[in-house]
C-alpha cells in the first residue's frame, strides 16, 4: 500500500502531471471568473420591480371620489348634562334653536358668554344626558375631511394631479363641505400626492 502511494506521489511529480494540474486549477479559476462575470451582467439585465420607477412611468396609483353638489347634513358634537350644553365661540354658530339633537330638540342659543365658564350656553328639550349630535343640513359637495389639507384638495386633471383652491362652508367628524372651487363630476384624490404629481386612478 506505502509502495502504490509513493508511486502516485512520484507520477504527480512529473512536469506532464504538474501540466494537467495546472490546467485543471486554470480552468477552473477561469470558469469562476466567467460565471460570476455571467451572474453580474444577468443582474444587471434582469427586469427587477422598482415601485419608485413604476410609479414614475406609469403614475402613483390613487383612490379618488367623483363629487357633485348635493344636500347633505353634518353631525356637530355636543355634550348634554341636565339638557345644558356649553360650546366655544368658534362653534356656537353652528346651533340653532329647533334644530334637531337625536330624538330632541334645541330650545335656547346664548347671545352671550358665559361668565362663569367662558363659552355660550346651549339648552335643550328633553334629551338624555351624553354625548349628541346636531343635524346642520347643508348644500355643498362633501368630500372626506382627509382630504383637505387647509383650504386646498387635489383633483385629477388627466394623468395629473393638480391642487385646488376651494371654499369650505362646514365640517363635521367626517366630512367637509365645499361651498365652491369643485365642479359636478371633479374626482378629488383621497390618497396622499403632491402638485402635478403623475397618478394613475384605481379602478
């Protein structure tokens, strides 16, 4: 056995067998460079899916509503305790007596602030004590308060979205109420875009 290891030990050795060892290690650090070679340009080749370049060749996908002037009613928080309720100065404007607080009625409006609390006093007829809402009926294209930012909603004009200037006549929880800058059938984008930003609309 030690005589058949030193003899392949003795053929290694010669300069033919050196040769092919080699051209065997040559060829293979040659083929390792080729394949990786290969891989990189592959890579390179392949039609990996950017978001950021689809959205820029084909548009930002964007939710949109279609709007049209309608009659509609806001729902104003009020909180009642022994039927009296106490608004800011900023609100109270929005109450007025008859109007309706669920199954009740508002019965008296103050002119004048309250001394004791700082806001205006808003009585009630025969309401449970809690949180109600009053319907304030107004006509106006309503849209979703996410939709506005400040005084501004952005609207689709082709592939484009383009920023609107309107004029708001009432909000509530929900809703917003443009009293104009939109037109019947303007479809305002829910989704979050910029000015003239390239959008495509979700079906």
């Amino acid at each position: 056995m030690k005589e058949k290891i030193e003899n392949i030990i003795k053929k290694l050795q010669t300069r033919k067998s050196k040769n092919i060892i080699y051209w065997i290690v040559g060829g293979l650090v040659l083929f390792a460079f080729a394949y990786r070679f290969y891989m990189v340009a592959a890579e390179r080749n392949a039609n990996v899916f950017n978001i950021i370049r689809n959205n820029a060749s084909n548009g930002t996908p964007v939710n949109v509503i279609t709007v049209s002037g309608q009659d509609g009613i806001l729902h104003e928080p009020v909180n009642i305790r022994n039927n009296r309720a106490y608004v800011a100065g900023n609100r109270v404007g929005m109450f007025k007596v008859g109007q309706n607080v669920g199954n009740c009625k508002i019965s008296y409006v103050s002119n004048n602030i309250d001394l004791d609390t700082g806001m205006y006093v808003i009585k009630t007829s025969k309401c449970t004590d809690g949180l109600g809402f009053i319907e304030n009926k107004k006509y106006g294209f309503y849209v979703p308060g996410s939709a506005v930012s400040g005084n501004y909603v952005y609207v689709v004009n082709g592939d484009i979205a383009q920023k609107r200037e309107v004029v708001i006549s009432g909000r509530d929880l929900q809703n917003v109420v443009i009293q104009s800058g939109l037109n019947d059938g303007d479809m305002v984008i829910l989704s979050n875009v910029k000015d003239n930003q390239k959008i495509r609309v979700i079906k």
